[in-house]
C-alpha cells in the first residue's frame, strides 16, 4: 500500500510540473483553444497541453519508480514488449491529438492515426483478447481477436474524446476509472497493467490542479486521446484470465464515455444531422442546464464512475457479470430518473418507434416535438408551417434548430400519414436558416406533384425559411456576450406569438 502511496504522489508530482511547463510552452507558441462565440464561448485563449503534461507525467513517474523501487523496475522490464508497445503506441496517439489541436486535422486522418496507435499496441504488445466471456458462455474470436482489439481502442479513444467539454471533467472521469482499474489489476494480480493504472491517475490528479473550474489549461485531443487509449487497453487486460476476458467488465468501467456517445448517436441521426456535426448536448452540457454547479457536477460524475468502477471489480472478482451490469443500469437509470440526462434521447427514440408502428398500419399523421436544450419561442412559428404545409400538400415537414451560441436545439417533426405515394411522385426541398450570421438550422420539407406549380411553392417555402430566421432573431436579441447567454422570455400560450408578426411581414398569411 506504501508503494501505491508513493507511485500516486511521485505521479501527480511529475503531472503537475509537466502540466507547468506544457503550459507555458504552448503559451509560448500559440497552441490555445480560443473562443469562437458559438461552441467555445470561454472568455480568453486557453493552453491546450495537458496532454504533454499528463504523457510526460506518466514516463517521468514510472521511470523514477523504476529506478528506486527495483520490484517495480522488474514488473515493468518483465514485460519489455508490452512496455514499449504501450509507449509507442501512447506517443503516437498524443502526437497525432496534438497535431489535430495545432492544425485542426480532418476526421479521416485523425482516424488513421488513432488505428495506427491501437495497430501497435495490439500488433507489438499483444493487447487482444482471444477469447470473450458474457454471462458465463465463451465466445472464441480467432480471426477477428486483433480487428477486435483495435476496434475497442479506437472506440474508447473517441468516446473518452467526447466527454472533454467541461473543465475538470474528463480528468476527474480519467482518475476514478485509473483508480479502478488499478484495484481491478492489483486483486488480479496484473501488476504491469496496476502500476500504468498508478501512474495515470497520479499524473491526472496533477494536470486537473490546473485544469479545475476556471482552468487555464485543457487536455486537448492529444490529452483526452491518450486517456481513451490507456484506459481502454488498462481495461481489457485488466478482465484478463488467461486469453479470456470478461467484456462486461471493462464497458461498464467505459459507461459515462459510452453512454455519452450513444446519445450523441442517437441524437443526431434521428434529428436528421450528420454525425460529425457539433451541438451541446454532451453530458456535460446537460448537467450544467440542469442547474449543477461546475463542483457538483465533478462529484457526480466521481460517484458515477465509483459506482461503477466498483460493480466492474466486484465482477472480475467473482466472475459474475450481472454484478457489473447491475452498476453499470444503477449509473443509466440515475442519469434517466433523475432527469439529469438522456430523456430527449428518449423521446426522439420513443417517437420514431409510435412512427414506424403507425406507418405499419397505415394511420393518421403525427406531429412530434422534442425541445433538447433552450427556452426559445420556436412554436410560434411551427403553427403557420403546418398550416403551409396544408396549403402546399406536403406531407412531411422537419424544423431542425442547433444553435451551441445560444443554448437552443430545438427538433420538431410533422407528417400527414395516409397512403404511399410512388417515389417519382415525391420531390424534396432542404432550406439552410440563418440568424445573426450564423447557421442555426434547417427546414426540410417533402411533397408529391399535384396541380400547383412547383416555382409558386418554393417561393413561399422561402418566405417561411425568412419567417423562421426571424424568430431566430428575436432569440439571439437576448444574447448580449458569447460568454453569458440569457434565456429569451417565454411568450404565454394565450397570447399572440412573437414569431407571427414576422410571417406577416413575410407575406405568409396567419390566423386571426
């Protein structure tokens, strides 16, 4: 335990002069995240080095572990290919997130390196797994043990990537999963997986001492890259018996990260957005809207993760993968029942399920809303859409608002149901929205030919999109700095909507 101790404090000692000096270097050299007033509405550049500071913690910790305590140095040495595997593959991944924080890297090439860092650790250091254990059936993976592997580190690079928003945040998330993961290896008797566990933490503990609310250095992609590797791969050899790993375990220990992306997934596929396309609704965004303060936040998510990490070890130790279930549903479900985060997720997927079984029959229309994040007035022009939507026989109509700058995502959905229509009877128009000069959206709307003329349409589809960008207006007018944004007055339901004078003036008519 002495030994822990010290690795531990060796190791935050090392991360945090690392951090130090990273910082001041890319102060230095202009390596900042700078504000953009949309996404990153944090007030001043800040250092984006963490991820050198944490890598050199690391080596530094280790190496002058290794030096005094000999039991250490042949731990590490005893397992020389895995070492240096685990070292060269760390360095190409923090090399690979730097270059993508200095010069913003396409997400294919950002990809490619991330595979090429997993190709080495599993290729040279053997981090696979032969065999998968779920709930006490194996399943032999021959051919597909290293594609596997490589696959489970990619993942777990982009999903820890993901949960980088929120000062603080990853790191705490980082350092309870490397403390689990350490009990986890040292009750199994992995000692080498035990000590990187240590030495990970420690050097986290020492970055998040300048990385904690208000932080003035953040981990960057070459940081939170080279977290999602280590913990991914600390995770899988630490469920190890023999070839044999227990994959429950080491998910669970992922939950917060997997979860997060699973949402992400959900979120923008069945709102109809690329995947790739920025929002805030990451957890950490959701909690913040749900009043947490920046520390509570960190103490929640530290419980999560013990709670987890917790139910992952108790698993390995007795071989019961339920166990690990059960922390990894107890951590979904407080999220869930707590309404802290995953219900507009759960909306949008509840919806499409009560779509597709009312298409299966044939049914009426239906008209969905889901509200994600913000208090805009948007329904004060959804009720002249529908309205156009009957005037022009459309049959589908979808308002999609993803406004970061202003805290606004907004998705609602309105189809006329009935009977199939032949596809070459169809046409489709997509109308990008625009407010304050920026993208806040899209309208896209589907027809079937009829009588009226298609030019006469699209002329007062462009006049809605004028209306709609209007009513976005009137919401950013209550934005007064990118760093503080107020919410925007709720205009009560018996009185006139806000966003129907605009439709006026667009010559769209309305009610009353």
């Amino acid at each position: 335990m002495l030994e822990i101790v010290a690795v531990s404090f060796l190791a935050a000692l090392c991360g945090g002069v690392g951090t130090y000096l990273a910082r001041a270097f890319a102060l230095r050299v202009g390596l900042t995240d700078c504000p953009d007033g949309r996404r990153k509405i944090h007030a001043d550049p800040v250092a984006l080095a963490g991820g050198i500071g944490v890598f050199s913690g690391v080596l530094a910790a280790l190496a002058l572990a290794s030096l005094l305590r000999p039991a250490i140095r042949g731990e590490l040495f005893g397992e020389l290919d895995r070492s240096l595997a685990l070292l060269a593959s760390a360095a190409v991944v923090t090399l690979v997130g730097l270059v993508d924080d200095w010069k913003n890297l396409r997400a294919r090439y950002k990809l490619l390196g991330q595979i090429a860092a997993a190709a080495v650790l599993v290729g040279f250091g053997g981090f696979q797994v032969e065999t998968v254990t779920l709930f006490g059936h194996q399943f032999p993976l021959g051919l597909l043990a290293a594609p596997a592997a490589v696959a489970w580190l990619v993942l777990a690079i982009n999903a820890v990537n993901l949960l980088d928003g929120m000062d603080g945040f990853l790191g705490t998330v980082g350092v309870v999963a490397c403390g689990a993961l350490a009990a986890m290896a040292f009750a199994g008797g992995n000692l080498f997986v035990a000590w990187v566990s240590v030495a990970m933490a420690g050097a986290l503990v020492g970055f998040l001492r300048f990385n904690l609310p208000p932080a003035s250095v953040y981990l960057g992609d070459a940081g939170s890259h080279l977290v999602g590797l280590v913990v991914g791969a600390c995770a899988l050899m630490a469920s190890l018996k023999g070839p044999t790993v227990a994959i429950i375990a080491p998910a669970v220990l992922l939950v917060l990260p997997v979860l997060d992306t699973t949402a992400a997934v959900v979120r923008r596929k069945l709102t109809g957005r690329g995947l790739a396309q920025a929002d805030r609704g990451h957890l950490h965004h959701v909690l913040q809207r749900n009043g947490l303060t920046p520390r509570r936040i960190l103490v929640l998510v530290a419980c999560l993760g013990g709670i987890a990490g917790a139910g992952a070890m108790v698993s390995v130790t007795y071989s019961n993968d339920f166990i690990a279930l059960a922390a990894g549903a107890a951590v979904v479900l407080i999220l869930l029942a707590g309404g802290l985060f995953g219900n507009a997720e759960f909306r949008l997927i509840r919806e499409r399920i009560y779509g597709l079984v009312r298409q299966a029959h044939r049914g009426g229309g239906a008209d969905v809303e889901v509200r994600l994040q913000g208090v805009g007035n948007w329904r004060a022009v959804w009720h002249e859409i529908t309205r156009t939507a009957e005037d022009l026989n459309l049959t589908t109509v979808r308002l999609d608002v993803n406004a970061p700058a202003w805290h606004e995502g907004y998705h609602r959905r309105w189809d006329r149901g009935g009977t199939a229509v032949p596809e070459y009877e169809v046409w489709r128009v997509e109308l990008p929205l625009f407010g304050c000069g920026q993208v806040l959206g899209r309208l896209t709307v589907v027809g079937v030919r009829d009588g009226q003329s298609i030019t006469e349409k699209l002329a007062t589809l462009t006049r809605l999109a004028q209306a709609v960008e209007a009513q976005a207006a009137l919401v950013a007018d209550t934005v007064r700095t990118p760093s503080r944004i107020e919410p925007p007055t709720v205009v009560p339901s018996d009185t006139p909507p806000n966003g129907v004078p605009a439709l006026r003036r667009a010559g769209i008519p309305t009610a009353g």
